[in-house]
C-alpha cells in the first residue's frame, strides 16, 4: 500500500488525502499498531472512534477528553462528498442535488 510505513508497533499512513481509514490499514495493521500516525489526512474523531483502543494519535497520547468526543462525535464526523448533479435533476437518487439546510425554496438565485 503506497503510503504506508510500519516500524515496530509505530504505523504511519501520512499525507495521503483520505477521507477514511483504509480498510486494508485496519485488516494488515489493526491487530498489532500500539500507534498509529494520520497526520494531514481528511480525519479526526473519526479515526478515535473506529478505533477506540488507540494510544497514541499524530505522534501524541490520546487524551480523555478525545475519546469522551470521540464517543459522542465521531460516528458523525465521517467526511461525505456532496453528489454532484449534471444538469438533468430527475427523481432518481444519482441526479438529486446536494444535500443543503436551506429550504429549496431559497436555493434558486430568484428567490
């Protein structure tokens, strides 16, 4: 897996963008990582949250306070791509707009 480096205990999967966890990383790393480095990734309480036995995060202890967050937020803290319509906005699921809190009245540039 381009990326990866494992020494000993020590797993580092730095700067590659993503949006989660690889599940190869977990299946060949999982078992054995005591620390485990995502630094410039797309991540946070997300990583705490699928893995809630880790020790060290970012070359730092896990605090308390991360795992008492991640427990709260990190099931919701997942990084979603909003779908991206191309023009023909018909019923079905891959052509609806993104997701947006504004009612879709106030979504039309005349409103």
């Amino acid at each position: 897996m381009a990326g990866l480096v494992v020494s000993g205990t020590q797993v580092s999967y730095v700067g590659q963008d993503c949006r989660e966890i690889p599940e190869q990383l977990g299946r060949d790393c999982g078992h054995f990582a005591k620390r485990l480095d995502l630094s410039f990734n797309l991540l946070r309480c997300f990583v705490l949250h699928k893995l809630p036995h880790l020790k060290f995060l970012d070359a730092q202890k896990v605090t308390r306070q991360e795992r008492e967050e991640a427990l709260i937020r990190g099931a919701f803290m997942k990084v979603v791509k909003p779908m991206v319509s191309s023009g023909d906005h018909s019923a079905s699921p891959e052509h609806q707009l993104p997701y947006s809190p504004l009612p879709s009245a106030s979504r039309e540039l005349t409103s």
